[in-house]
C-alpha cells in the first residue's frame, strides 16, 4: 500500500473519531441546559411554597350558593364555644317551635304560609303526625335519643295540643346560653355540655286575644362531635324537596354536631327576666317578717 493511501485512511480515522468528538460535547451542553432549566423550576416552586405557607389563612369563603362565611382551621373533632351554642340555640328552636305552618321556603309569599301536612313518627300510642320543621330538627339528635325524645316526648304531647290542627302554638326564646363546658369522652370522643335558660311561649288558639303563658324551660345540654355532610348536600337542600331525608340530615349535621341528652337545670345565679306574676297573700300586719302564703 502506497504512503499516500496510508495516509489518507489515517485522515479518515481523525475525522471520525473528532465527530464523535462533537457529538459527546454537544450532548453534554444539552445535558447541562436541562438540569440547569430544571433548577430554575424548582427554585421557582419553591419560591412560591415559601409564599403560600406565609400567607395568612383565609378567614371568609364563598360557597356556591353565594353565601359567604367566616373560616377558622380547627382538628378534626374540635368544635368552637360559638358554633356550639349557635348549633344549640338553633337545634332547641326547631325542636321547640309548633305551629301548624310550614317554615317560609326561597320563593314563598310569607302572607300566605302553607299549611304544614306534618310527618308521622312512631310513638308509644302509634304513629303521630309532627310539624315539618320539628321532624327536620330532630336529625340533630343521636340516633337512640331521637326514638326516645320523639316518641316518648314530643309526638303525644303535640298530639295533645292539636298543633297541626290550629288549636295551640308554642314559641322558643332564648334567654341565657352559657358557654360550653368540654367533658371527659371515651378514647378519642369530644363531649360537651350547655346550659341553657329559656321560656316556651304558649297559646292555646292561634286567636290574637288568646292567653299567652310562659313556662320555664333551663336545660343542659350533651353534645358531642360527629362528622359532618359533604357542604354540596347542605347547600342543594335549601331548594329542594322540605322531606328528602338525605338533605334534610345533610343540613341537620352540617356544624358536625349532635345531642345525645338533655336534663333539667336549675339556675342558681339568674333572676327571671320576666316579672314575676304570680299572685301572694297579703301580709300581716301583726308579723311583717313571715313569708306570703302560697296561693292555693
């Protein structure tokens, strides 16, 4: 083989090796401009993590019905002193509030109220026809305590009063709601107590001249946290049917709340708000100091 031969076959082995060369270096370029893409993005995402866990909680939301609330971050089964008593306050008054109308719905003329049909519950006497809104309310109750306090309670007494028959109405007001008290639960079971003191309005015709008289109602009341309803069953139950039982229960437990009992409470430090009406016997004059006869 010639020299000149041998020597451009060594040429060609250079070129070769010089474009392979190339290739390796431009791979490495492109190499370099990826990772240096990619720590750009992370330095950019973590710039806006580091914003975001600096930002301040949102304290109102918007939910899809337009209503807007106030927010605050809570644990699981921790539950406000505030939304405690506004459940209470709001659980004793659909439980406690008879009358023969329906409560007045989005688009209902409140001059012309529908009369309530009422829905049967099972009592010890059978099944008794209850308001609406009474029925709604008892969803508010622990399951065993709801059968109990409807049936044993409730139903016969308005039953009694003729209720949904136009003979008698009773009105809730509120008086005193003091604040939450947490005790002790099994395991992981939040539990409170409130107690509250309140009157029920009664009158025994829906006539305006009818005698109205209040009773004393001071209970206390158990609560404990449960878990609560997806927020779009809540917001679709407001214009749906009044009995669809999922969305009633849905905003029934909405605040993640139930009572599972109520006992009598007798206030030692509260002086009745209303005047005292009832009538004494005149003192003697012989003995200012003993107490007035009790009227019989």
């Amino acid at each position: 083989m010639s020299d000149s031969f041998k020597d451009l076959v060594v040429l060609t082995k250079l070129d070769r090796s010089r474009g392979n060369e190339n290739k390796i270096g431009l791979f490495i370029l492109v190499t370099l401009g990826i990772s240096v893409f990619n720590l750009i993005l992370l330095l950019v995402q973590a710039m806006g993590i580091n914003g975001i866990a600096h930002r301040p909680m949102p304290t109102m939301v918007q939910l899809v019905n337009g209503k807007t609330i106030e927010v605050k971050a809570y644990e699981g089964k921790d539950r406000s002193p505030q939304l405690i008593k506004d459940f209470t306050v709001g659980s004793l008054n659909k439980l406690f509030t008879w009358r023969q109308y329906l409560p007045v719905a989005a688009g209902d003329d409140p001059r012309r109220p529908q009369a309530d049909p009422g829905v049967p519950v099972e009592s010890k006497t059978g099944k008794i026809l209850i308001p609406t809104s009474v029925w709604g309310g008892s969803w508010m109750l622990a399951d065993k305590f709801r059968e109990e306090f409807l049936g044993n309670s409730i139903a016969p007494l308005m039953a009694q009063l003729q209720i949904l028959q136009g003979k008698s109405e009773v009105a809730f007001i509120p008086l005193d709601i003091q604040d939450p008290v947490e005790v002790k639960g099994n395991g992981d079971e939040r539990l409170w107590k409130i107690q509250i003191v309140a009157n029920l309005v009664y009158r025994a015709t829906l006539d305006a001249t009818a005698t109205e008289k209040v009773v004393p109602f001071n209970k206390t009341v158990y609560l404990r946290a449960v878990v609560p309803p997806s927020l779009t069953d809540v917001d679709s139950a407001a214009s749906k049917d009044r009995k669809d039982l999922s969305r009633v229960i849905a905003m029934a437990r909405s605040a993640g709340l139930e009572i599972y009992a109520i006992e009598e409470y007798t206030p030692q430090d509260t002086k009745p708000i209303l005047p005292d009406l009832t009538p004494t016997a005149p003192v003697d004059p012989a003995n200012p100091t003993q107490s007035p006869a009790a009227p019989q």
